[in-house]
C-alpha cells in the first residue's frame, strides 16, 4: 500500500536552477527508504515537501492519502502533528524544557490527555534506553542521548511516517551506531521510514532501499535486500 506518492514534483527557488527536478516517486508503507546523493542535490528539499514545510512549484504530493502540496499553513501543521515525525542533524530539542517535557509537546500540540501523553513519554524514553534521563534537561545529555530523545518526540503521536535528516551527521561513531539500531529497530516493527543521509553504512543498515538524487533528478533507485 502507498504511502507517499511524488508526481512530476518540481521546487526551483528564485533565479536558481530547480532544486528539484520533475521527481516522482512512491513509498509503500513498511518501507526504509535513504536518499543518499551530493551537497546540494535536493535531498533536504525532497523531504521538507514531504513534510509539508515547503510547496513544490510544480507537481503534486500526496501522503497518507493527504495532498500535502495544497495544504495551507495551519493545515500542514496539523498534518505534520498527526502523519509525521521528524529528526533533524542537530536534534532541534527545546532546552529549557526537560527531556520528557521535550517528548510529550507534540501530543500536548494535539490536544492529547496529559496522562495518557506523560504515560506514552514515559514508555518511550523507557523504550529508547533514556527513561532514566526523563527529568534532565536535554543540554546535560550526550548527543547520541539527544538524537534518541528526538526520536522519541517524533515517535510521540505514532506518526504513519518517520523523516531523517542527517540523523548521524552530527554524532560520532559510537552514538551514531546507537541511532542506526534505533532506527533498524522502528522499521523491524513496520515503521515507514525515510532518512537523507551521506553516511552509506546507515543507509546499507537501516534502508531496504535507496534513492539517489543528482541534480534534483532521481539519478537511481535501488531496493536491496535486507542484511540482518
Ligand atoms: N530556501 C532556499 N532558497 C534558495 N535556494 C535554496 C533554498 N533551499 C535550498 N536551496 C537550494 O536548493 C538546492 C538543493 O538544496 P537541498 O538543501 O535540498 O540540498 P541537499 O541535497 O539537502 O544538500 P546537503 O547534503 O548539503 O544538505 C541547493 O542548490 C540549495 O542552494
Ligand atoms: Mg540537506
């Protein structure tokens, strides 16, 4: 079953050439998709239409049966709290809250029950080896801890799809190996993840597939099977 659907997308910024170029593409749901591809190629372009941060000049993209690309501001903040959880290179945490209060924002955004939110955090952070680091702020955490707490909050209100930007890009090998577990881990359980990255021994470990942009154009697209 689909997931994401791109169709003849296209995003070009003033006076440049297009950051993306005439891409179309589908994820189906289960998959572990890394896009992989130069500085510059529109990988982080590919994922924010996707997210619906940003619109594509041209083209249409759907996701979870949502035509992202017509979404209005509030609109696309909705959907992104409901369908879509993001990480970020550099864990976009909020510092002056607590690791938990950190986690539980996005169902607190949804109107979810505190109880039930601070219970999901709990179970969360528990899950992700961190429970014991709930009530610290994210600054006294190292950064892969930081990076798992990231993951948490975007796991929070159980997104149909999990985006990476770089997830790795900023740890060093020892934490980076813990968030490529992590991640191994969320897709072994079904999640539908898809992750930019230039570090190709987390895209051969986490993605059952891989798409590599060349000048905002899908220059291959490659599933793999499994190595486990
Ligand atoms: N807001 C923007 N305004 C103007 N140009 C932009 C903007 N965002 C991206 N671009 C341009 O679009 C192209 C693709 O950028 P993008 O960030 O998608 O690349 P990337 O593949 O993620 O690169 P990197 O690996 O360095 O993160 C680049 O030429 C970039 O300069
Ligand atoms: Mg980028």
């Amino acid at each position: 079953m689909t997931l994401i659907e791109l169709r003849a997308v296209s995003r070009a910024y003033d006076g440049g050439p297009p950051a993306l170029n005439d891409v179309s593409l589908s994820v189906a749901r289960g998959e572990a998709v890394a896009i992989l591809g130069p500085s510059g190629s529109g990988k982080s372009t590919l994922l924010n239409l996707v997210a619906g941060l940003d619109r594509p000049t041209s083209g249409t993209v759907t996701v979870d049966g949502v035509r992202v690309d017509k979404l209005g501001e509030a609109a696309a903040a909705k959907y992104r709290r409901a369908s879509v959880g993001m990480v970020f290179q550099f864990f976009n945490l909020i510092d002056d809250l607590t690791v938990a209060d950190n986690v539980v924002l996005p169902a607190q955004l949804a109107g979810v029950p505190a109880r039930q939110s601070h219970k999901r955090a709990a179970d969360l952070l528990d899950m992700l080896g961190i429970g014991r680091h709930a009530k610290a702020y994210p600054g006294r955490l190292s950064g892969g801890e930081r990076q798992r707490v990231a993951v948490a909050r975007a796991l929070m209100n159980r997104p149909a799809l999990l985006l990476a930007d770089e997830p790795t890009g900023a740890l060093d090998t020892a934490s980076g190996e813990d968030v490529k577990r992590l991640l191994v881990d969320l897709h072994a359980d079904g999640q539908t993840v898809v992750l930019v990255t230039h570090d190709l021994s987390l895209a051969r470990d986490c993605a059952t597939r891989t798409i590599r942009l060349v000048d905002g154009r899908v220059a291959a697209d490659t599933t793999v099977e499994p190595v486990r």
